[in-house]
C-alpha cells in the first residue's frame, strides 16, 4: 500500500514530473516486499521515433546476408508485403531488411524483427514477441549450400561475396550451439554467448577459435513484448541488462559486424528505435470482455498482485522490482546461466560495449523482473520460457500441463478465449519439437504459485481482468 502514495499536492506534483519524463521514474514500494529487489533507473539517450522505424524496416544493423538476387532465386520472388516496404524492401519477408553495401553489394539481412514481430489474429504485429518461429534446427548447413550459391554465381572477388561473408562465418561457427528443444522459445541468450566467445573484448574483432568454452546449455526463453520496454528500468528476464538500453539493444550487430567501427555506428542510429519502441502502445483484447467480472477481478489484482506487477487504468504505476529465486520459484536455468558463466558478462562489461558515457552493463541478478502485464492476453505462452501455454493455467499452477502441443499458427481459431492463449492439446510424452516438455532443463513450468490461493470464482474474475490490460 504504502507507494499508493498520490496524497498530498507535493507528491502529486512529484508524480506528474516523473510522469512526464518516463514511466521508468516510478517510485519503488518502501519498504520493498519482503523477497524482492527494487532496480534503479540509469539515464537514456533520446531519440527520433520516426527515423527509429524507418532505421527498422530499412536499416543496416545487420550490414551482412544472402545477395538479394540468390535470395530471390531460393525463396521465390514475392511474399506476402507484411510491413507494406517500397523499394528493394517491397515483397521481402518481414524477418529481413534489403541491405546495400559501400562496395554496392545488395544483400538481404536478418533483423530484429526475426523474434520481435509475430502474428496476431492473422496480422503481423511489430514489437510482440515471437512465440511460433521454429529455432529447433542446426541453420549451419543452409549456410553451407548458400556458399556454394554465392560463389557460383558472383565469384570470390565480388562485392557480394564480401557483404555475404561475415553471415555465413558467423552462422557456420554458431549454429550447432543454438539449437532449442521446441518450436516456439528462442536461443537468443546463447546467441549472445556464442558469439562473444568469436569476439575480442577490445576491439570486437571476430576469431575463428572460440575463447572460452561455449555451454552445453541453450537456455529457451520467450521473447518479451517491445510495448512493456517503456516502463523498464532493467532489461531482460533477470533485470541483468543495466545502463544506456541502446547500446544494450545494438549487440545484435554482433552478428555480422566486422569490428567496433561498425558498432559505433550502429550504436549512433539504436537511440532512435529505441525511441520508436517507446511509443507502442499494446494491442487490446478483440472479444468481449464481461465488465462485472473484471471490475471485481481488478479488486483482487489490487489486493494479490499489484504489490508486484503495478497498477493499470486511471493510476498507472509499476514497482520494477527483482523478485527472488526463492520466492517465485520459476525456472532457475536463466537466472543461474550468468552465474554458472561469468565469463560472458565479464566479456561484455570488458569489451567496447561496456564501455564509456553510454556504456551498456550486464550486472547478474538472483530471480526474474516482476512484468508489467500490459497487453497480456496477446503474449502466450507465459513465464520467461514460455512453458505455461494459457492465462488460466498461469493462476493455477496445479492444472499446468506437463507435455503440451499448439498448432502454430496464431490465427482467431486457434485462440482460447476461455483459456485466454493459444489452444493446445495435453500430451502424455515428447513426440517433436512441436511438444513442450516442461521435464527438461531450463523447460520448467513450476513457481508462480500466487493464483493458487485465490479460489476458483476469484481466479476467474482475475483471468476477466487480465483481458482489459
Ligand atoms: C534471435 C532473436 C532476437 C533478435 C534478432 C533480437 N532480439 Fe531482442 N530479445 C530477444 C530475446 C529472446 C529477448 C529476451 C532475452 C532475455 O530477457 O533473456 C530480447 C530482449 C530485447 C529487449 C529487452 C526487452 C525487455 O523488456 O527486457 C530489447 C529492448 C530488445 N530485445 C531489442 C532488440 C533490438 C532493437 C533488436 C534488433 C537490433 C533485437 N532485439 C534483436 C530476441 C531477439
Ligand atoms: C512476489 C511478486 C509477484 C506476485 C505477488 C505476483 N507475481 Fe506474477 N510474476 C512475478 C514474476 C517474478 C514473474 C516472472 C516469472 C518468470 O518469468 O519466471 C511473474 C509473471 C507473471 C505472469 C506471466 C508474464 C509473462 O509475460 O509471461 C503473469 C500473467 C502474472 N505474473 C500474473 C500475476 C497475477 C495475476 C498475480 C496475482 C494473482 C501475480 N502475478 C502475482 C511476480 C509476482
């Protein structure tokens, strides 16, 4: 109760400041719950959300990729123009950007949007996480064929062999490490750890031996919704991602980037998406909502829940607080990876990234971040690596299946109003990678056991609730 603390005119006045200047100023809960951390804001650099989007769709944050002749050749010339792009862009899948060297090389390149855009009710919605892209394969042997594609049909000397280069070595060294146990969670975070271990501290030049011993772990991770970034004080799962979030965001030129150069540059244009990405609003619940219901939901939110996930509506407020291990008893694999491989967060915070008056941090936490749970019904399945498919199962952990199946595609038939996620079908064992096994390591489904005590009636005015946010 005690941060509820709009009373007295100087506090409102307070508030109305902070307000203004970004949701991330949010006054923490004192004292804090017991369990939990709460995490300090850092200063951001600010941007032009217009040129952010207009870097996304068209941008080079990834300069390397298969020349758009080869691409069109292999993948057919036209797919359906998702983001509606003009030029080289136009017909070319959501997931890539049309990139043209200095040398003049056209080259077509994966993007941000290969995890953080996915369909919803049929549309493609920019900044919701992707939970259906199937990261179950090894795309090392693609690469492989596609060097051959290249070579053929530009020559070694070419400019396009050149822009193409740095994609494949990068994919080549990295893509039997990155491999998922399912469809639908991402690799993202042993991405990052691969390939730092190519890259030199200082200078972020690649190697071909790897530095340090790549873990056997991939740990699965849901990509998390861009709409909730603005209220963040921290990024990622477990609050690990400290300072200026653009520089944090502009790792991903890790990728390809030949050295710091190119991420300096890189780095320059991410305050502008960062801005864009400040601006998404989430979308709302299309079916109808049972306003009765909700209301006296909202009641028990404000009771059991909001102490850690904040308040919606007329008095917006979140806490960004760490709750610990031991208290929401989620998954532990991501939360212990920094800890079991200090080698990578001591990379990052060593290497150009960590680096000066903008300078990114990786600072390892116990437990996970608190979520705001703006547009929740859109962003099944649920925790951090995505094990609980639906809503109603997240308030009961009891009922959470342990081998579960969803058909992949996010279409309005296929989602469970009822439920409030996409449909699935119990499973009595793994039989592909299209079924969850919560029994693997990091796959868990346990923890989060705060809907259990609420009795059935209260979880369904809860679940009615969590339609409105
Ligand atoms: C290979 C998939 C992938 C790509 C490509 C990718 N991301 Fe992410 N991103 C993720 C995942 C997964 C997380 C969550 C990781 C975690 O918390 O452990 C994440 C987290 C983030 C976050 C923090 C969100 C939060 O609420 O904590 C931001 C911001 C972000 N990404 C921006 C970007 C930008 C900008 C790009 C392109 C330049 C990009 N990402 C490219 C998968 C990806
Ligand atoms: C003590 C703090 C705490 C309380 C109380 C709490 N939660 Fe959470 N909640 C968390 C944390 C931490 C996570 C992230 C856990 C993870 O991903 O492993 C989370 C995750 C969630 C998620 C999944 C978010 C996502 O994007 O996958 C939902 C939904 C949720 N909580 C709803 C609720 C509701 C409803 C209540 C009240 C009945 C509640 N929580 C009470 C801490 C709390």
């Amino acid at each position: 109760m005690q941060w509820k603390i709009f009373r007295t005119p100087a506090v409102l006045f307070c508030a109305a400041v902070m307000l203004a200047n970004s949701f991330s100023n949010f006054m923490p809960p004192t004292p804090v719950p017991p369990g939990t951390t709460y995490l300090e804001p850092s200063p951001q650099r600010s941007g032009d959300p217009a040129t952010g989007y207009q870097y996304l769709l068209y941008g080079d944050f990834v300069s390397s990729g298969i020349p758009l002749r080869v691409f069109k050749k292999v993948s057919g010339s036209s797919s359906p123009d998702d983001l509606g792009r003009s030029g080289d862009a136009a017909g070319i899948p959501f997931r890539f950007n049309v990139v043209t060297t200095a040398n003049g090389a056209k080259v077509v390149a994966p993007t941000c949007l290969t995890c953080h855009a996915e369909r919803l009710n049929g549309q493609i919605v920019v900044g919701l996480g992707s939970n259906t892209y199937d990261h179950t394969n090894d795309a090392s042997a693609n690469f492989r064929a596609a060097d051959m594609a290249v070579k053929f049909s530009y020559g070694e000397k070419s400019p396009e062999w050149e822009a193409y280069l740095p994609a494949s070595r990068a994919t080549k060294a990295i893509g039997p490490y990155i491999r998922t146990q399912t469809r639908g969670p991402n690799p993202a975070d042993k991405i990052f750890a691969s390939l730092a271990a190519h890259r030199r501290a200082s200078d972020l030049s690649w190697i071909d031996e790897a530095q340090f011993d790549i873990p056997a772990e991939t740990v699965p991770t849901d990509v998390p919704a861009w709409w909730l970034m603005k209220k963040k004080n921290a990024l990622y799962y477990n609050g690990l991602g400290r300072g200026d979030f653009a520089r944090l965001a502009s790792a991903s030129g890790m990728l390809t980037m030949l050295d710091s150069t190119e991420a300096r540059r890189i780095d320059s244009q991410m305050p502008d998406l960062m801005a864009w990405i400040r601006t998404i609003e989430p979308p709302r619940y299309p079916y109808p909502i049972d306003q009765e219901l909700a209301a006296a939901g909202k009641k028990i939110f404000e009771k059991t829940c909001y102490k850690c996930h904040g308040t919606y509506g007329d008095s917006v407020s979140y806490p960004n607080l760490l709750v610990s291990l031991e208290k929401v008893g989620s998954d532990p694999l991501l939360s212990n990876a920094y800890k079991i491989h200090p080698e990578y967060h001591a990379w990052y915070n060593d290497s150009w990234y960590g680096q000066g008056s903008n300078k990114g941090q990786l600072l390892p936490n116990d437990g996970y971040v608190a979520p705001p749970l703006d547009g929740i019904w859109a962003t099944a399945p649920y925790l951090h690596n995505a094990s609980v498919p639906t809503l109603e199962d997240m308030l009961n952990s009891t009922q959470r299946p342990v081998y579960w199946k969803r058909v992949f595609e996010n279409t309005e038939a296929n989602y469970d109003q009822a439920k409030v996620g996409w449909k699935y079908s119990v499973e009595t064992a793994k039989t592909g990678v299209d079924t969850y096994d919560t029994t693997l390591p990091g796959y868990g489904n346990g923890g989060h056991k705060f809907g259990d005590r609420l009795t059935s009636e209260e979880r369904k005015a809860v679940l009615e609730y969590l339609k409105t946010l």
